[in-house]
C-alpha cells in the first residue's frame, strides 16, 4: 500500500525536515510507504555531485527573483524546483518491493530510478507528450518533433526540435534501504528560472515542460492523480489518498518546521559554504 498526500506549496527546507522524520519513521514500521507530492517556491538545489559552476546566476540576480540556494544528501548535480512544477517525494522501504531483475531478492537503487523514470514516462504518454530515458544520463527526456503540438507551439524551435529536451529530472537518496528525495516533473513550470543554471550540468540539451510541448497549460491536480496511479502500477501496490498528514501519523503533529542539524543553507552571499 502507498499513502499519498498532496501537500500543496511547501517551501524546501521543510520539505527536507518532514522527508527526514518520516524516513525515520518508515525504518522503525512506524508508517506505511508514502508519497508526497507538493510543489516548492523558486529554490535551486544542489546534490551530492554538484558543481558550484553550474549556478550561473549571481547572488544578485538570485536575490531578485526570489531564488533560494541548498545543499542536500541527494544524488546528482544542481536542478531548480519550483511552481507550476509536480514533485513527488516517495518514502519507500524498498525491501518490500520484489526486484524484476532476477539478480536481487528486492528492489536496488538502479532498478528502483528505472522504475521512477517509468512513472514519468506514463505520465507523460496520458497527456499524448512521448518521452524517452537517454543512456548514461537519469531523467526523462522528450522524443525530437514527437510531441502532440509541437508545431503550432510558438516557443518550439528548430534548436528544441533537433534535440532532445529534459522534462522531467531524478534525484534520489537511499539510507537503511528507505528512500527519499525523489522526481520533479515540469508541468507549467517557468523555464526561464533554468537559465540561471545548467541543469544537472549538462550544457547541451534544453529543459521543457508538459504545457510547452502541448501548447496550453495543464491541470496540475490531474497530472498529480494520474502520476499516483501510475506509482501503483509500477510498484505493483494500491494507492492511498490521504486527506492530511495527521491521517498518516495518527496524531496532531503537523509539518516539522525545525531545521535537521546537517543541513546548511546557502545564503547567495556566501559562496564559500558550495560544496
């Protein structure tokens, strides 16, 4: 069973304290797996393989859009979140989830970002938008001049149509065999924020977004559904909407606000704390 709770506009560093209580949870049996899907304010985020340099954006420039800077123990290198964007945070013990490999008993973290990236892949086809993983790259990309309007959409040009555009982008971390961290989906997603980095660190490939591909804005609470529902057929498990956190724990708890001791903001200006 996966409990789902949609959580609306959840600024990141709190996204990052609830991530680690429920972690914690999850490992002493405390919750069932869970999903969390919620959208962030503007925040460029770096995982564990960053590279400062892919903020290209000064502190200035971040400052006056309203851009806020962390680090986290995710994989992968820098990636912006914000709104009009679908992120979805599963919190799963993965040694409930039987491997399909033949080589593991139970689900390992390649298999399991296979499966993440299927999830997006679904999705994506039950808007008419195809897509596609690239070899030696994570994330979900779109197929050249196969999208639903790609012509009459005035934002596509022959640069977007010759190559491949990242539309959805994967960053995960695994600690007692529980996952966090987790998708972020560009459904209406401003895409000019991504000019302020280069995403993931790759320089030669542009970033998209379902409403860009398709020409007109999409219902984010239907993207929402329709990604839950293909988390349960790919996990192979029933899907749980919950109304509230409340209804995951059981008590009146509410989101966390208190900071986890290991996490450092990065204020824009101080550069030095980038690792």
């Amino acid at each position: 069973m996966i409990s789902v709770l949609q959580l609306g506009i959840v600024d990141y560093a709190t996204a990052l304290r609830l991530q680690e209580t429920l972690v914690s949870l999850r490992k002493q049996g405390g919750i069932p797996d869970v999903l969390l899907l919620l959208e962030h304010p503007p925040v460029i985020t770096l995982g564990r393989n960053a590279k400062t340099k892919n903020i290209v954006a000064s502190p200035e420039v971040l400052a006056q859009r309203g851009v806020e800077v962390f680090e986290c123990d995710r994989g992968g290198d820098v990636t912006f979140h914000g709104p009009g964007q679908l992120v979805a945070y599963p919190i799963f013990d993965l040694r409930g989830f039987p491997s399909e490999t033949g080589n593991h008993k139970t689900l390992g973290a390649i298999e399991y970002v296979r499966r993440l990236e299927e999830v997006l892949i679904r999705t994506c086809a039950d808007f008419g938008v195809a897509t596609k993983r690239i070899s030696g790259l994570t994330g979900v990309w779109t197929e050249p001049d196969a999208g639903a309007n790609s012509e009459s959409s005035p934002e596509h040009n022959s640069t977007t149509k010759a190559n491949e555009s990242k539309i959805a982008a994967l960053g995960v971390h695994i600690s007692g065999g529980v996952s966090s961290h987790g998708i972020a989906l560009n459904v209406n997603t401003d895409l000019s924020f991504f000019n302020l980095i280069i995403p993931c660190g790759i320089a030669s490939k542009p970033v998209t977004s379902m409403s860009r591909e398709l020409g007109h804005p999409v219902g984010l609470q239907e993207v929402a559904h329709l990604l839950s529902r293909n988390f349960g057929n790919v996990f192979s498990s029933q899907v749980l909407w919950l109304d509230s956190l409340d209804d995951l724990l059981g008590t009146k708890t509410g989101v966390p606000m208190t900071l986890p001791d290991d996490l450092r903001k990065i204020h824009p200006d101080d550069g030095s704390t980038w690792a």
